[in-house]
C-alpha cells in the first residue's frame, strides 16, 4: 500500500470501497495514476465529467476567476451568478433557478418547493410518490423518495408520506395518488436503480396525470442530464416539461454544484426569504464554472456528438451481447447505458481496471457505461476490446 492510500485510510470514514489506484492527473479521456498507469474512463466520475480532463479552455477561466473572487455570501450579488442562472434557464427552459452545491441538495430543494407550494396554495397536500428502484441522494429528504430498501434500512425512519410506484407503471402511479398527494418525483432514465429508461408513454402520461390531480411533476435530472441522453435534459426528448427540476454533476465538469430549477407559476407560490439558503451556492467560482461548461458545449454541439456517439456505443454493444453469453440485455440511452450481466459486478470492473478501463456498476447486475461526452468512436471501440477480455 501506497503513502496515500495509506494516509487516506487512516484519515478518512470508511464509507467506499476503494479500488488500489492513486490517480494523479487526466487529459481528455483518460486519467493517470500516480505510477503513470493510464485508465480509458467509462465512468467520468459517475457522470460528472461531461468534458473530460484538461480542458483548457475550462480550466482558464477558472484560474481567472479565482484570482478575482471565489466566494461571498448571498446576501450581496456578484458578477457571475445571473448569467450562470440565465444559461441554466435557456438550455433547461424553466424560468427560475436556485443553485446548490450537490444533486442531494438540489433533490431536497425540489421536495421543499413542493411542499410550500402546497403550503401556500392551501392544498393540505403533503404527500410524495417516488419510484422503485430510484436514488435521488444521501440525505434524509433525498434518501426519503430513494426507492432502494437497502439505502433505506439503516436510517429508518424517514420523511414520512412517501410512497413508491413501479417504474413505466403507470396504473400503480395511479392506485397511490390520494387528495394528499403533492408531487410525483422521478428519474426520467434511471442510474443507480439499473439504466432504466422511461418510455414515452409513462412520462406523459405522469404529466397527464398531474395536470388532471393538481399534482406537481419532479424530474431528477442529476444524473441524466447535461447532454448525456442526446437531449440537454432526458425530459425535453418527451415533449413535456416538468414543474421543477434538479441538476448536477455534468453542469459543473467536476466543480461542486448543482442547481434546481421551476416554472415561474411555482416560484411565485413557493420558496420565499427565509424559506430555504445555502452558504455556498451559487459562488462565483462554481456559477464561473456552469457557465463556461455551458458554453463549451453549445460551440461544440455536444448534443448532436452525443446522439451519434450514443448510436455507435449501442449497436457495439448490441454486437457484445451476441458474442458473450454473459450479456443478457443492452439498457440506456446516449452515453448513459448498461449491460445486463451473469457475472459478479465485482469481478468485471477488478478485471477491467488491471486491463485500464474504468466503469462501474448499477443496480446488482448491470455495468454503467456513462464516459465523457468528448468520447470518439475509437474510445468505444478500445473499451469494447478491454470488455471482451474481461467477460
């Protein structure tokens, strides 16, 4: 064991089981480690690193922003959040934006707006209806419409007044709507629960639903937003739009912050002064870092590179499962896609990092594949090759 592995370990919470690798730096999409080992990323930091490592362009603006300021309290405005907000606002299409320094806070300001909307419409609406098989975060609210029992165990109990559906189920959203119900929560593609896509026909028919129920619609966009499924959000591929939304992750390129986001019929009837802060959010240096990431991606279409790329992994992937019996199902969309697999989650990506490829699991028995969006098809192609050593 290495000095840093060894000074991590004994510093740290054991809270994840790390893999044996010390990385040191990255460019485009690979990382290095300290041995100078390079690593082919299938994983971007769970979905984070939208524009891979070393962008310079990126990382300049950054350095120019730190030598200006990096924070100050949200009492005072600075020079970088209003048009950090106006980005979010265009490529989203809601109207107003709170930002935060996590997905997991993001998730619990959606579930609070919800809530003093109901308040302050004088509703009596308190009630939440997630999904099974979802995660939305660590936190108490976050963890509270995670529908993953295993996550859920220990911290019992929750957030009272959640309940779970079955994902692309429809009639089971139905049978748990009551006159309490507040807002319906869910991930448009599911990440941790499985690469679970929601069809066209659930998602509308859950906005549907909520128009007719005066419910409020929650689409959790942590992780499958930012381009990843070939639209700027999962949802807008549905052709409907949400009440409120949470972000993070991609919209950052690894800077911590996230953001929620909702119509104007919502602000107007919800959080107000006093209601809801956060120390951090909203800093210069992270609103510096949402902008330019914004930026970098609308000059080079990465939406567009996105559905080509997307196509590519799926039909090699599609190849993959009629050569190895190990595969059962291809699942995803874009750069967020899986394999269903036979073989222990555990042993594939062990095997793959000796081969320098990363990828990570979801669910019990589907590998992840949600790389940088900068990826080419020669990326696809060497992750491929590595997979086929090691299935």
């Amino acid at each position: 064991m290495n000095e840093y592995m060894k000074e991590t370990n004994e510093a740290l919470l054991h809270t994840y089981n790390q893999f044996p690798v010390v990385l040191d730096h990255g460019e485009g999409a690979y990382l290095y480690d300290t041995e100078g080992k390079k690593y082919l990323d299938f994983a971007a930091g769970y979905a984070v690193s939208s524009l891979g490592y070393g962008n310079q362009e990126l990382n300049e603006a950054l350095k120019a922003q730190i030598d200006k300021l990096f924070h100050t309290s949200n009492l005072y405005y600075n020079t970088v959040c209003g048009k950090a907000a106006e980005d979010l606002k265009r490529i989203t299409g809601m109207d107003r934006i709170f930002f935060t320094n996590s997905g997991g806070e993001a998730v619990e300001g959606t579930l609070k707006a919800a809530r003093k909307y109901a308040y302050k419409k004088g509703t009596g609406r308190y009630e939440f209806i997630a999904m099974k098989e979802s995660f939305h975060g660590r936190s108490f609210g976050a963890l509270s419409v995670t529908g993953h029992d295993p996550y859920r165990a220990p911290f019992e109990p929750l957030v009272p007044g959640v309940s779970f559906a079955e994902y692309n189920d429809l009639d089971s959203v139905k049978a748990l709507v009551t006159d309490k119900t507040c807002a319906i929560i869910l991930e448009p593609l599911q990440g941790e629960g499985g690469i679970n896509l929601a069809t066209e026909e659930f998602m509308k028919g859950i906005r549907k639903l909520c128009d007719e129920e005066g419910i409020l619609m929650i689409c959790d966009e942590v992780q499958c937003g930012m381009g990843r499924t070939g639209s700027m959000f999962t949802w807008q591929s549905y052709g409907i739009r949400p009440d409120i939304m949470s972000m993070a992750k991609a919209i950052g390129n690894g800077i911590p912050v996230g953001a929620f986001a909702m119509t104007e019929e919502i602000a107007k009837y919800s959080l107000e002064p006093g209601d809801h802060g956060t120390t951090y959010g909203g800093n210069p240096l992270a609103c510096t870092a949402v902008s330019k990431t914004i930026e970098i991606f609308e000059k080079k279409n990465l939406v567009a590179h996105v559905q080509e790329l997307g196509a590519y992994l799926t039909e090699k992937l599609e190849e993959l499962k009629s050569e190895c019996d190990c595969v059962k199902a291809v699942k995803g969309k874009g750069l967020m896609q899986g394999i269903q697999v036979t073989k222990p989650l555990s042993e594939i990506t062990k095997e793959a990092l000796k081969e320098g490829l990363l990828i990570i699991g979801a669910g019990s028995d589907v590998i992840r594949f949600v790389p940088p969006l900068i990826i080419e098809k020669e990326h696809v192609d060497e992750m491929i090759r590595i997979l086929k050593k090691v299935l």
